[in-house]
C-alpha cells in the first residue's frame, strides 16, 4: 500500500474514533483533526496516528510529541487502561 493510502486509512479511522467519543458527524471530526494538527503545528497523519494508538493502547509513545497532542485533545474522553 503506498504512504498516501495508509496516511488517509490513518486519518479516517481517527476520525472514526473521535465520532465515536464525540458523537459528531465525520465532517466535524475531520474539522477537529485538522484544527488540532494545525495549532500543535504537526501533521495530521502523526496526530491522527497517536490518537490511533491511544485508543487502542497500543505503543503510544511511538510519537511523544503528536502522543501529548492526542492525549491534550482527546484524552479525557478516552477510557483508562488498568495499568
């Protein structure tokens, strides 16, 4: 699969999971995405990345800086790990 398609596979699923914690449309949360990269000054696709792991606690700290952005952003409403 090119990078392309796997950025835009990333990318829709984290706007899948943040229309499952917000309850939004995919617009909106394609809206959100964007707004949140662009005022953490990161790409999309690292942030989108994180919050993907995030919410499948799966290596989180793959990225720590777009993790910090995803945990900023959408980390209250993710559930917590018993750790």
């Amino acid at each position: 699969m090119t990078r392309v398609l796997e950025d835009a596979r990333v990318r829709e699923r984290a706007e899948g999971v943040i229309v499952a914690l917000r309850r939004c449309t995919v617009d909106a949360a394609s809206g959100e995405l964007a707004r949140a990269s662009q005022r953490h000054r990161l790409d999309t696709e690292r942030v989108a990345g994180a919050l993907l792991r995030l919410a499948q606690d799966t290596d989180p700290e793959l990225d720590s800086n777009a993790t910090a952005v995803a945990r900023y952003e959408w980390g209250a409403l993710l559930p917590r790990s018993p750790r």
